[in-house]
C-alpha cells in the first residue's frame, strides 16, 4: 500500500502529456494533428454546413495516446506523480476555459433572451466544471448544426469527456499496476487487457446506442471511451513492433488523407461515433504508429510547417472560443446560420482571442515553476474554479428563485381575475381581456418551466432510447380515496400538456387520474407508417405499455388522436395509433382522442422576445396547421368506443392561431402549452367530455 500512495506525492518529474515540450518523447507527427485536426473542426463548424469534421475524434486518439504513454513511464519507474499531474493538467486547461466561460456569461446577459439564461447558466457551470456533455443529455440538447437556438457552450461536450478521462484514467492505471504487481503479473499485461476489454466493451456499447439514440451516443462518455481506448492501446504497443523505415511514409499519408477526408466523405453528425469513426481513428493510428520516417516524402515536412504548428499552439483555446463566438454572433444578427463573411470574421476574432489567451492567460502558469508545497500547484485553478463555479451558482440560483416567484405568482393571477386574464375563455366565451395593457403571464423568461407538476415526480419515462427506457412507469393518484371513475392518461408530451385541466375536472368530478406515458412517444403499434416513424425504444415501450394499460382497466385512456405539422405537411391520424385503439377496444377500455394543438415553426417564448412590439409577428395561420375537417372523420377502421375532442378554437380564431390569447403566454416552446394556459381550458373541456364521454358524469 505504501507503494500505491506515494505515486500521489508530488515530485520533480518531467511533464509528457505536453507533446511541444522537447524530450524523448515529442512526436512531431502528433503536433502537427493537433494543428491539422483542430482547423478542420473550426473550419467545418464555420463554413460546413452542419456536418462535422472528425477532428475531434483524432484529438480523443492523441489525448488517450499521450496520457496512456506518460502514465504508464511513470509508473514503470516507481516515480511518484499522481498529484502533480492532476495539478499540471489543471493549470493547462482551467485558466483558459474559465475566460472563455466568463465571456459566454457576459454575453448571455448582453445578447441573449431572458428565457435562455437559466439554461445557459447551468451549462456554464457544467462547461466549468467538465460535465458538459451529461447537461446537454439531461437537458435534451441535440448536436447539430449551430442556430440561434444552439448552445454557445455546446463544444465543451468534447473536453469534458477528456476531462473526465484525464481524472480518471491515471487512476485506473495506478490501481491496475498495484494489483498486478500484487498478483505478480508485470503492469504491462494488465494494462493492455484492462484498456483493451474498456476499448471493446465501449465500441460495442457505442455501435448499439448509436443504432438507439445517436444524439445521446454523440455526447456520452462511455461511447466515447473507445477512441480515448484505441489512442492507450498505441501508447502500450506501438513501440513493441515498430513499422519498417519504408513503410512509415506511405503509411502516414493514408492516415493523413482519411482525417482530412472525413468530414467531406461521412456525416459525422448523424454517424458518429459509430462503426463510420473508424474512419478518422484509423487515420489518426496510422499517423501515430508511422510516426518517425526520415524520407523526404514524409507527410512530417507538412505537419512541421510553421502554420501548423502555430495552429498546434493555440489549439486549445482556438477551439474554446470559436464555438462561442460564433453562436454569440448569430444571436446578435438574428441569423440562423452564418455566412461566409460572418464565418471570416468569426475566424479572425477567434485566432486573435486565441493567441492572447495562449499568450498571456495559458503559457504564464504553465511555464512556472510549480511550488514544491504537495499541493500548493492546485491554488491558482483551484481558486479560479471556485471563484467562477460560486459566482455562476449564486446567479443560477438567484434566476430559478426568480423564476418560481413568478410562476407562483403567474399562476395565482391567472385564477384570481378572469376578467383581466380569460385565456383560452376570451375565444370560447368571449370574455374579453378588461385591462390588455397589464402585460400576459407567464413571461417569456419563465415559459419553458411552465410544465405540468408531473415532471418533478419522476414518473414520466424520457424520450431517449437508452437501455431500460422502455420501462413502463405510472404516476399513481395518491389523493382521490374511492373515486367514481379511473381515467388514465397516455400517449406522450402532447396528452400530459392537458394533465393541469384535467386534473382539475377529475378533483371536481372524484375521478382517479394516473398517467402511463413515455415523452415523444404515442400510443401505437407497429404499422405502415409513410409520415411517422417511432423509434424501436418507442414501440418497446408501447409492448409494455398496451397490456399494462389493460391489466389496469380504466374508465377511459385520454390521448392525441392527432398530429399537426410543424412546417410542411398536413394534419393527419397515424395508423399505429388506431391499432393502438383497437387493442384497447377489444378489452372493453374506450378512449378519448383530443385533435392535437398547433405547432409553430420556432420557439414562441424566443419569438416574443424578438418581436416584443409586435407579438402576432409570432403567429401562424391556422390553415398551416389544421385541415377544415378534422382527419378521424375520414380515417377508416377506428373502434366505435374511440370518441374525438375538438378544442381548436380554444386555441385559434377563423383565421390565425396566436401566441398570446387573452393576456396568457399559450404556449412555452413550438408546440407545448404552458400549464397556466392549460388551466384556463377547464370549461371547454369539461363541456366536450361531458358530450362526447358522457359516461365519466
């Protein structure tokens, strides 16, 4: 044990992780990628289109090769280094990503909408703090194309990956070196076996999630692995079986032209990273393992250039800041992509920013000589960490606070005076608003919180297709003691937008309600579908979820019957879902079918906020959206126990479908109603359930 614990002391070691710092060790080839392999990322975020370019891939390649090789020197010659690697690490990568995190912070508050801050601050901390890419999982953002709706820290996915691997891997090692020496095995077999059954087990795991739930698979950790993997896997062996001189060159121009190629021949986008990230990762083994030749057709003489090589220097903050400040940009112009003049302006700004980060933030403490106190090298990161981390939660903290205040109050209004806040009822009533210059409620800051309370009990099932995702889960109705009917709702995030109405006529009526529902999933089965396509995790659930419905016999299962376009295309009735029906149908169990709401073909709260002189700038023709006749009328094979429920003008007049209907926000992203709107439909409801499902009454 005293062996283990004195590879965390701190000790005058030479740093490898740093491939620039002369030594036995520096690789020019590896230099020169950073260099190649960081341009085509910010080149292919600027000027692709959306696609990606594989870069980052080759930089997970170098970062396992690199700190696989250190760790493993180390190691071998018993030399304690544990502490002053993580210190080391920390002074290369903290200082840098903190300006960057402070900047996106200062034009959150500057350029960005007030809806926005919430998110962005959690992604701020998350960005500092290296878990990045699990908040964008949690919060459901996509990888994709940079928009106005893209994250301006969406890229830290990628470091924190790599700063969870550089946290944990040395670890990993120094406990596998322990136990082999305790076993009387050589370190160096248990280092290969162990990094290559992580390597397997992680590129399998990837392949299957990817065929699962790409956009998850893109920014997991452990679909990630395996490229880290690979990169270990050469450190341990490459030098083992050396390529012959005459190989090397031929060998790293292959390697070479499948990096550069990649992004040209694969949409890494939507492939990655599955069995298609072979491409780059092979290409950056080869260039690794060919690393060395001497003949003068050797791809090093273009590696070594001295562009590359300035591109290798500030490689790490070129690519914290163009992200951002391309994002910030197109905020600020309301674009929703940039074009070629913005994207070289985005570029210069980028580089420049770049090299003064390098210059005067990144080479100062990495050049100092660090203190021999065991742990005074951790101050300066330390400090920058939890003077940032404290400042960004006291504002997190202070806008959910914020934010709930509103809510509450929000919702308290909008019972409290119908006259000035009538909702859907100045449609469906005529009760016009008394007072149109109080402002509507919820404001567009706090609409996206604005959700059933369904959420916060954990009993809705994620839209993801992950493992163990098609699990069937109910929120059970813990207050209603011998109630006159059972209903259960089902059928994904556009049933649950009714829950705050319905809720309300079941606690009036003495209903049990329960919910069984999966986000982003209806209740189906598989069918023909030529406009609809569930995911395999989506009829997985639905396997489960049918029969479980049945088993619990309700009154009435309330769902959509319909699905309106967001842009092109026409209102329709899907074919699952009326299989769906009959399943129920033939277990006595009716169900009640609301026409779906209207969509709108960008986030309405956002929308407000550009147009908050002119909110029907917001608005959709109702035309777009719905068919004059409603499709079930004409849908064949429905059950007869299936009835429909028409709220349209509830939500629109003959004309047009607007975002704001008698002073409340209706809706609180393109296609979700806000719980307080949602309240304000009570009446309609009550007075179609009554017509149509007169059974419950």
């Amino acid at each position: 044990m005293e062996r283990l614990f004195s590879l965390f002391n701190t000790g005058g070691t030479v740093d490898h992780t740093r491939a620039k710092q002369p030594g036995a060790h520096h690789i020019t080839e590896i230099e020169g990628l950073r260099g190649i392999a960081l341009s085509l990322v910010v080149l292919f975020h600027l000027f692709g289109g959306g696609r990606v370019s594989g870069g980052i891939d080759v930089f997970l390649v170098i970062s396992g090769f690199l700190l696989t090789g250190s760790t493993t020197r180390r190691i071998e010659r018993g030399a304690p280094f544990l502490l002053e690697h993580f210190s080391r690490v920390a002074r290369r990568l903290v200082p840098s990503a903190a300006v960057v995190v402070v900047f996106v912070a200062l034009a959150a508050l500057l350029v960005f909408p007030e809806s926005r801050w919430l998110q962005t601050g959690r992604e701020l901390i998350a960005s500092l703090l290296y878990f990045e890419n699990w908040e964008l999982i949690s919060s459901q953002l996509a990888y994709g194309a940079a928009g106005v709706d893209s994250s301006p820290l969406q890229h830290f996915w990628s470091l924190s990956v790599q700063g969870q691997f550089f946290l944990a891997w040395p670890l990993a090692l120094v406990i596998i070196a322990f136990a082999a020496r305790a076993a009387g095995v050589k370190p160096f077999y248990s280092f290969v076996i162990a990094t290559a059954l992580v390597t397997i087990a992680s590129f399998a795991y990837s392949i299957m999630l990817v065929n699962a739930d790409q956009s998850v698979a893109y920014l997991s950790t452990w679909t990630r692995l395996w490229e880290l993997g690979v990169g270990a896997i050469l450190a341990l062996t490459a030098t083992k079986i050396p390529l012959p001189l005459w190989a090397r060159s031929p060998l790293a121009w292959l390697g070479l032209t499948l990096i550069v190629t990649c992004g040209f021949a694969i949409d890494g986008a939507t492939a990655f990273p599955g069995i298609l990230t072979l491409w780059p990762v092979l290409g950056t083994a080869l260039v690794i393992v060919s690393a060395g030749g001497t003949s003068r057709f050797s791809p090093v003489h273009v590696v070594d250039t001295r562009v590359i090589t300035f591109l290798a220097r500030i490689s790490y903050p070129l690519y914290l800041w163009h992200w951002p400040l391309l994002i910030v940009y197109l905020e600020y112009r309301h674009y929703d992509a940039v074009g070629w003049k913005g994207a070289a302006l985005v570029l210069s700004a980028s580089v420049l920013l770049a090299w003064l980060t390098q210059r005067f933030v990144a080479e100062p403490l990495v050049l100092t000589q660090p203190p021999k106190n065991h742990f005074a090298p951790f101050v300066v990161p330390a400090s920058i960490v939890a003077t940032v981390a404290i400042l960004l939660s006291i504002g997190v903290g202070a806008i959910e606070r914020s934010n709930a205040a509103e809510l509450a109050a929000a919702e308290k209004a909008a019972q409290a005076s119908t006259e000035l806040y009538p909702g859907a009822r100045a449609l469906t009533d005529g009760i016009e608003a008394t007072d149109p210059t109080v402002g509507f409620v919820p404001s567009t800051e706090i609409a996206n919180a604005d959700l059933p309370d369904l959420y916060s009990r954990g009993c809705v099932q994620n839209y993801r297709s992950e493992p163990g995702m098609d699990e069937v889960l109910i929120c059970e109705d813990e207050d209603t003691t011998d109630p006159s009917h059972f209903v259960v709702m089902s059928g994904g995030s556009h049933v649950l937008h009714w829950y705050p109405a319905l809720k309300t006529i079941a606690t009036e009526e003495n209903w049990r309600l329960e919910v069984v529902d999966k986000d982003g999933c209806r209740l189906t089965v598989r069918a023909d579908e030529t406009n609809f396509a569930p995911s395999e995790m989506c009829y997985s659930w639905n396997d489960n979820a049918l029969p479980a419905l049945v088993e619990m016999a309700p009154d009435a299962v309330f769902t959509v019957g319909t699905r309106t376009p967001e842009t092109d295309g026409v209102e329709i009735v899907h074919p699952g879902q009326v299989g769906a029906w009959q399943y129920l149908a033939d277990a006595d169990i009716p169900v009640i079918a609301m026409r779906d709401t209207p969509r709108f073909t960008s986030s309405v709260p956002e929308c407000l906020d550009e147009h908050d002189d002119n909110p029907l700038a917001c608005a959709r023709d109702r035309s777009e959206i719905f068919l004059d006749r409603a499709p079930y009328l004409d849908t064949p094979n429905i059950p007869e126990s299936t009835v429909f429920i028409d709220l349209t003008d509830s939500f629109c007049t003959a004309e047009s479908c607007d975002p704001i209907v008698g002073n409340i926000l209706a809706y609180r992203d393109e296609d979700h109603m806000t719980a307080t709107y949602s309240r304000t439909l009570v009446g309609s409801l009550r007075a179609e359930l009554e017509a149509q499902a007169g059974w419950l009454f």
